[in-house]
C-alpha cells in the first residue's frame, strides 16, 4: 500500500489534532446519546454473535449500498446462508436475488460463491484473522478486510473509506489522494487505541454535519482542529 506523508512538521500536530477531535466527537455523541458505527455492518455483526461469515457477507454488500438496503440483504442471505456451506447449496442467481437491490448485487453474488469456496479449501469454512489472507479472497479491499478484522475478530483494524479520507484531509491531517493512502498514514500518526474508533466516529460525523458539498461548519466541534481545506461553502 502507497504511503502519503503528512506535510513537513505537521506529524506530531496532526496526531494531536485528531486524537482531541476523536474525543470531541465522542463527547458530543454521549451527550445527545447517539450510537456512533456502520448501522449495517454493526447491527448485522451483533445479530450473529459477531460470526465471521456474517460480518464478511455484510460487509461485502455494504460496498456502494445504503445501510437499510445492505441490513435487509445481509438478513435475506444469512438466513439461507448462515455458512459458506450453505450458500453454494445455492445458485449464484438465488445468491443475486437475495442480494438484490444491494449495488452490483451480480457481481457480489458471484465474488461471495468464490469466496465460500476459497474458505472450505483453504480454510475449513472459516474465515481467516488475518489482513493478507483476507485482502487474497474475491472482492475484498483494506476497507472490508479492516471492518472484518474489527467487527468480527476484535482486532485493531483502521478502516478508512470516502468519510474518513474526506475529513482527514480537509481537517488537514494528511494528504492523499485514495483511501488506502490515508490509511496508510494514519497508521504512522494515529496511535493504535484510538484506530477502531475513527471509522464509526467519522462515517456519521461525514453523513450528517462534515458532508462532501456544503459541510455544517457551524455546528462542528472540531473548528480548532480543522484547516477546512477545500471548503468553498459551508452552512
């Protein structure tokens, strides 16, 4: 994965700024007794005991998929799948229309056949602990592997998508120009207690007050910390 450097002298600042913001947010979520996470992948990662499979499979139809069409689909598709076993009992067109109106439904039916498969030759049925072996199945990216690692195994992943690579880099924390690179980053500066939480933290922070046009700068909690860079409107 491509690294991207903080700008010269800002490192140390940086880890300051977003430890003190991550707090910031966190104080303001328990104060209006929000539950910070992915409404889809949590929810569907608590429903099943935190199974692997489960979290792999709702993750998977996550990508590019609003969080109530990606909880019906993930609930759809594990109750006649619960295992990898299960689901190649089924076509990949039963597997599309379980997953169906889920983004490139297709497309993740057939990657989730091929994975089901890779995991009962290589692995047994289970799904592997580890970011290489996961990053090696069908369809899965740093984004999916990193929320699998966190959700279903407990251990400390740092999933960057388009909210947490927006906000970095209009706050000034980094600067990159992909996801991956954030992550890349944010694994040098970041120290790794606070890496579970940035993801959650910062998705409803980015959907509903730092949004991509237009952001609500006046209801942040974050102002010191942010260089608002990109910027042209805010409410």
């Amino acid at each position: 994965m491509k690294k991207t450097e903080t700008p010269a002298g800002r490192s140390g600042a940086a880890w300051k700024d977003i430890t003190a913001a991550l707090e910031k947010w966190r104080e303001a979520l328990r104060a209006e007794k929000s539950a910070p996470g992915d409404p889809s992948v949590t929810t569907v990662a608590e429903r099943y005991s935190r199974s692997p499979w489960a979290v792999l499979v709702s993750t998977i139809l996550s990508l590019r998929t609003k969080d109530e069409v990606t909880l019906a689909a993930s609930r759809r598709l594990l109750e006649k799948a619960p295992g990898p076993r299960e689901l190649l009992r089924l076509t990949e067109e039963e597997t599309a229309r379980l997953a169906y109106p889920a983004g490139f439904y297709r497309t993740k039916a057939a990657n989730l056949h091929k994975i089901a498969s890779l995991l009962i030759e290589k692995y047994g049925g289970s799904v592997p602990a580890g970011m290489d072996a996961l990053l090696a199945l069908p369809g899965v990216g740093r984004k999916t592997a990193n929320l699998v690692l966190v959700e279903a195994f407990d251990l400390p992943g740092l999933c960057v998508d388009i909210h947490v690579h927006r906000i970095s880099n209009r706050a000034g924390w980094v600067t990159t120009s992909s996801p991956d690179e954030t992550e890349g980053v944010l694994r040098n500066i970041l120290p790794q207690k606070y890496w579970k939480n940035i993801n959650p933290l910062l998705v409803l922070y980015g959907q509903n007050v730092c949004r991509p046009v237009s952001p609500f700068c006046s209801r942040c909690v974050i102002t010191g910390h942010c260089l608002r860079r990109g910027v042209d409107k805010s409410r």
